[in-house]
C-alpha cells in the first residue's frame, strides 16, 4: 500500500513539474491562454505558493521568461501582497519594454481608473472593502437563516443581561456583541466602544469582541473600524449604510446574526451581534449559489475574487483558483465554477 501511495504522489510531482515547464515556456513566449491552463492546473494541485518560490531566484535575476511565469503564479495566488508584488514584477518588464507587459500593465490601470470613478457600492473606502468582502455572500445567506430562526421583531434587549429576550417563543440569546447606534435625526453612526453615554470599557462582556474590529481598523488604517463615529450623511442611503457596515462588522466576528431595534423615541437604531451557538448556520445550496453571488460582488464590484473566495472557504469546500476562474468542490455537491474577464468580474458561474 505504501509503495502505491509512493507512486501516486511521484505521479502528482511529475505532473506538476510538467506544467511548471509549461508555465514557464508560454509565459516567455506570451501564450496568455496555455499560460492560464498551466497556472490553474498547479493551483488546483496546491501547489501554486511553490511555484512562485520556484521562479523567485531567477525572476530577481532579470530573467524574462521567469518574472512572466512567477507574475501569473502571483495573481492566482491572489490577495493584497501577493497582488502588489505580482504588479511590480509587470512594472518593471513593462519598464524594460516588454509589449506584453505594457499592455497588460495598461488593462490594470484603466480597471483602476474605472475603479476610482465608480467609486464603492458599499459607500465606505477601499480598506474596509478588503476587509469585508470575503463574508459578504456568506452574510447574505445567514440573514435569511437568522429571520427564520428567531423574528428579529419578537426580540428586545436586555441591557443588564447582556441578551436579547425572546418575547415571545423565541429563546433568548446570548454571546452577544453591541456594535453601535444609527441617529436617524444627525445620520451617523457611533461606535458602542465610544459610546459615553453608556459608560462602558472594553472589558464589558459587550464589547470585548468588537475590541478586535477596532484593532484592525487601527493597524490596517481603516477609519471606518478605528474612529469613534462616522457621519453618513452624504450617502444616498444612510440607515441602509449603517446597516451595512453593522452586518459587515458581524461577519468580521463570526457569521452568525445581527438584531436592530429603534431606540430613543424612534430616534436611533442599534445594532447587537450574537454568537449564540444555538443559532442554526446557513447549509450550502448549490441552487441559490448564483443569485448570491451575483448580489454579493454587485456590493463589492472590485473584489469579486474575495467575494467569491471567501463564500467557498466559509462552507469548507476546497477552492481551485487561475487567473481567469475559481472552481470549487465539496459539500456534498457538484462542483462549481466562477469565470473572470481580465478586470476580474465575474462573467459566468455554473
């Protein structure tokens, strides 16, 4: 049985070298098609991360072929970091005259120029759109799933108990969270954490998790998770912003539920998190998988990869990913892919 497995995995090995050599050889000669075919091949192998390791040496080293490969490992392996040095790899071929590479560095700059005058869907900045998109979808699904669990009228909150009271035969919840209030009258939203008001600390059971949010915003310059209020006033929706950003905070802590009620005289809302664990997840549903997506990446327009990476990675399922397509398996259903034009918009998914 060992000496099987043995073989099996120098079978995987041998098939990845072969499509490293590919990589490489249609990468140099700007075979943009084989060299999509090459790179989602390894990716859904694994072994995408070692590939940009592999081409690291000689791409530091000036050689074309090898910066043209390791950029195209670069760009599946997605993410912020990863992004960035894959462009400054295009950068400097472009610098040097490559046409392939000046071309394709202007493709990504009239998506840039396109990205800076549609602006955010969400309403809020870019940092908080990387932060938040990979729960978008999944936060879409568990509403539904939430409201079926437990009406969100039936509910009110319980400020010495830290929990929301079931009023009628919904249970009461706990592991809550209070993220903050919306002043319909001013249009701003304010943080619990600086709520004075209220009185609390960070060590208040309320608000120890949303300690987390706040870090964040503050290390990864994000003004909407670090300052103490935002005024809202200018978007074309402010309720519906606040509650935007309540919902996108929750799934920073867990996807799970958020409750609202009107407070104040029906002056204000607030907003509370709860991780109780009796709250029944979302199941995957390959049928609804489409419109939910397709809503998702319409609120984050320039990170549908996150959208629909971290939809796939929240349900556990095992994500294949190339410049031009996300596959997934897993669930228990039959796999799934999500296409991508060059500007990395969805444009198929089935």
């Amino acid at each position: 049985m060992k000496a099987f497995v043995g073989q099996c995995e120098a079978l995987v090995n041998q098939a990845s070298e072969m499509q490293v050599v590919v990589l490489r050889h249609a990468a140099g000669d700007d075979d943009e098609m084989l060299a999509k075919v090459a790179v989602g091949e390894l990716a859904s192998q694994g072994q995408i991360e070692a590939v940009v390791e592999h081409f690291r040496p000689e791409a530091a080293a000036g050689d074309v072929g090898a910066m043209k490969a390791m950029f195209y490992a670069l760009m599946t392996v997605g993410g912020r970091e990863a992004s960035a040095e894959g462009m400054r790899l295009l950068g400097r071929l472009a610098e040097g005259g490559d046409a392939w590479a000046v071309a394709t560095r202007e493709r990504a700059r009239a998506y840039e120029r396109e990205h800076a005058r549609v602006g955010s869907a969400t309403g809020f900045g870019p940092g908080f759109d990387r932060a938040t998109a990979a729960f978008a979808a999944a936060n879409g699904e568990q509403i539904e799933c939430f409201a079926g669990y437990c009406d969100p009228e039936g509910y009110q909150f319980s400020f010495d108990e830290n929990k929301l009271v079931g009023l009628g035969e919904g249970p009461d919840l706990t592991d809550l969270t209070v993220l903050g209030t919306y002043s319909h009258s001013s249009r701003t939203w304010l943080w619990m954490w600086a709520n004075e008001s209220w009185g609390w600390d960070w060590s208040h059971p309320a608000l120890r998790s949303l300690r987390r949010v706040h870090d964040l915003g503050v290390e990864q310059g994000i003004p909407e998770f670090s300052e103490r209020g935002l005024d809202l006033s200018d978007l074309p929706d402010p309720h519906s912003a606040a509650s935007v950003l309540a919902i996108s905070t929750g799934g920073l802590l867990g996807v799970s539920g958020v409750w609202s009620c009107r407070i104040n005289d029906g002056e204000g809302s607030i907003y509370v998190h709860s991780a109780d664990p009796r709250i029944p997840r979302a199941a995957y549903d390959r049928s609804s998988v489409e419109g939910l997506l397709h809503g998702a990446t319409r609120l984050y327009p320039h990170h549908q990869r996150e959208v629909v990476r971290g939809y796939f990675g929240h349900h556990g399922m095992q994500v294949g990913e190339s410049i031009d397509r996300i596959t997934a398996t897993g669930a228990g259903e039959p796999g799934i892919t999500v296409r991508f034009d060059a500007a990395n918009q969805v444009t198929a998914i089935g």
